[in-house]
C-alpha cells in the first residue's frame, strides 16, 4: 500500500507547487533567500528520500520541514557567531545592518523564536507566512477547531520570552 502511494506520488509537480512557497518561509526566518533556496531544497530531498511523508499530507510535512530548517539554521548561525566571536579580537566596526534598529528587533525576535518550543515557533512563523487557520491545522496536523487557541498560547510564550530576554518593547 505504501509503495503504490509513493509510486503514484507526482514529486515534479508537487515540488512546482510548493517550492517557491517553502523557500519563502524559510527565507522569513534566516534572512538570505539564497541560503533559504538551499535549504528548501534540503527540504525537498528529504521528501524524495521519505516515502512515508509523501502523499496527501505532504504539503504539511514539507511546511513544517521548512520551518525546522529555518529554525535549526538559525542555531548555527548563532554557534557560528559565538565560535567567531571567540577567536575575533573584537575589533570590527559595526555593520550599518547592526546599526539599523529594524535590523536589531529582526535578530532579537529570532531569538525569541529558537527559544520556544518548537510547535508553537512553526505556528507562529506558518502564520505569519500567511497560512490561514485550516491551512495550519492540516500542516501541523491539529484540529482547526484548536488553531486559534495555540496561536494565542504561542503569542502568549513570545511575549513572555521577549519580556524576559530584553524588556518590555
């Protein structure tokens, strides 16, 4: 049974579907459409090489997927960043993109995100890649009669985390 799914599953015109869409969610989260491009197609390889996740629930397992990237990308950077930091001498001059407030608030809030559990981060990201409410009950396999309660719940934990990690906005 599995492998007829598998063998009936259109990968090219699933993939033509839902790439661009993917790659934009992830380029949400780590700001670099280029390495976002990358890691969408990280995203679809890994679904070739699932048999399992293809099907009728594939578009959900391809967003979360996404998502995940997007967020364990973000932890690299932040390793990255430390291991630099250790080695630099401290002697760079800031950045006009470390300057620019916008571009603080955008780092302070992924911060945020790779904090929280990770559900509630791809609700948040999925909602604000403008997935509706069923949309998000099907990606993240919920009950669309529960998406706005976890949504709230999810807001609830960014805030508190933001309040804790850097005061009130």
């Amino acid at each position: 049974m599995e492998d007829l799914r598998a063998a009936s599953f259109d990968f090219e015109s699933f993939f033509s579907v839902h790439y661009s869409r993917a790659a934009n969610i992830i380029a949400r989260v780590v700001r670099d459409p280029s390495r976002a491009e990358d890691l969408a197609v990280e995203v679809f390889w890994r679904l070739w090489r699932s048999p399992k996740a293809q099907g009728e629930l594939a578009a959900g397992w391809v967003y979360r997927t996404a998502v995940r990237q997007g967020l364990d990308e973000l932890r690299r950077q932040a390793r990255r960043s430390r291991f630099e930091s250790l080695f630099s001498a401290g002697q760079r001059s800031p950045t006009p993109e470390q300057l620019h407030a916008v571009s603080r608030q955008q780092d302070q809030v992924r911060g945020v995100l790779t904090a929280l559990d990770p559900g509630q981060a791809e609700l948040l990201l999925l909602r604000a890649s403008g997935f509706s409410y069923e949309e998000l009950a099907s990606a993240l396999d919920f009950s669309p009669s529960s998406i706005g309660t976890l949504i709230i719940r999810a807001q609830k934990a960014f805030r508190e985390e933001y309040v804790k990690r850097y005061g009130e906005p």
